[in-house]
C-alpha cells in the first residue's frame, strides 16, 4: 500500500495564479483532510471530508476551495493564489474520528 | 512542552538517554490522544495513542503518560537514538463529540547527541 500521497511535492506560483493539489489514500478511509503547516503555528485545518461528496470547513478555509468526487481522493484548490499561502500542505486521512495518517507534503511558495 | 511564537522549545539528549516530551492539552471534554513524529521534510508519522479511560501506555521504546487531572500528556522514548531526533507533536480530540477534529499542539524539536 502507498497510503497518502500528494501531487506535487513542490510548486511555485505568482500572485493570482490558481493550482490544485491532489491527495490519494488507498485505505479505503473515509475521512480526509486537509492542513497547513507553518513555522511555529503547529498544524492547521484547512478543510475536511467525512465520506465520499462531502465537504466541511476547518479552522483557516479562506481562499481554498476543496472537492471529494471519488472517495480515494481529496482536492484542494487555490482559485487566486497570495503570498499569505505560502506554506506546506499536508493531507491526511482516517477511519474515523481517529488516528491521521499523512502525506509527504507539498511545499508551496507564493510570489 | 508546546511552543510560544515562532520557536518551537527544543529538548536536547545524549544517545541512550531517556527523553520525555511534555504536552499541556486544552479541552477537558477530549478523550483520545495522540503522539506523532516529524522528520524533517517529511509528514508526521504516528506513534503511539491513548484513550481516557487509560492513564498509562506502552508501544516499542515510547510510553504515553496521561494524566486528566491537570491536562497533561507525556511521551517518554527510552535509549534515544540518532533516529528519534525529529519534531513531536501531541494532538487531542473529544471523540464523542460533534466536531472530533485532531487539534495539534505546536510541536517539541527533539535533538539528539552522539
């Protein structure tokens, strides 16, 4: 099993430019999430899914838009990218209410 | 223990030396915990967890300590090595309640000595 994977691990973007970052599990779980990770700002949630077609906002949602069409993935959009977001993103995913398993991160840079 | 503005506290230990990482949770509705590891570059990696009907733990080499009286959860890593140097998060979650969202605490850089 690969468990969490993230496409891509590294992108840079200019201000305004849009992107999407892709997330996979292949555990068949059904919670997914979706963080940010700053230099001593610990983890923060972006958005979540608890199954398949859902979506939820989590702690910092502003200026990302997120998708759950198939249950394996998770999508999470920048629809106009700013130096603010400038961070590394990290997807997880769960059974439950319970233990994370993360991704590698994508390690994105805003100019 | 959890870290204030832009430093994350750093507990530094020599290679076979017991380490213990502290964590002053926030809810006292939480009932589940967890420790995770991060390795630089790399995404955190579970590690050991606990329940509150649990006060004590134990996994390979790491036991978590819990204790609800004063919000307190405790990783120890006995005979440290080169490889347990990384970041240590705790996290926390009221697993019953309405929301059950990890909320992470700000991490504890571990260093370790040869």
């Amino acid at each position: 099993n690969a468990g969490v994977t993230q496409t891509p691990k590294f992108r840079v973007l200019k201000t305004g430019q849009s992107m999407t970052l892709l997330c996979a599990q292949d555990m068949n779980h059904e919670y997914m999430y979706w963080y940010r990770q700053d230099p001593g700002m610990g983890l923060r949630l972006i958005h979540y899914s608890v199954g398949e077609g859902t979506t939820a906002k989590g702690e910092v949602p502003d200026g990302y838009n997120v998708s759950r069409l198939k249950k394996q993935n998770f999508l999470l959009g920048l629809e106009s990218a700013a130096p603010s977001q400038t961070s590394v993103y990290f997807c997880a995913s769960s059974w439950g209410r319970d233990t994370q398993y993360f991704g590698p991160g994508t390690r994105l840079t805003v100019l | 223990g959890e870290s204030v503005g832009l430093h994350l506290p750093t507990l530094s230990v020599q290679e076979g030396d017991n380490s213990i990482i502290n964590c002053a949770y926030s809810n006292s509705a939480s009932d589940y915990f967890i420790w995770y590891k991060q390795e630089s570059g790399k995404g955190p990696q579970f590690i050991i967890d606990i329940r509150s009907n649990m006060d004590k733990r134990q996994g390979q080499r790491v036991t978590v300590l819990l204790n609800k009286t004063v919000k307190h959860l405790s990783l120890q890593i006995a005979a440290t090595q080169p490889g347990d140097s990384a970041v240590y998060f705790c996290a926390e979650t009221d697993y019953g309640g309405s929301q059950g969202n990890l909320i992470f605490g700000k991490g504890t850089k571990l260093s370790v000595k040869p």
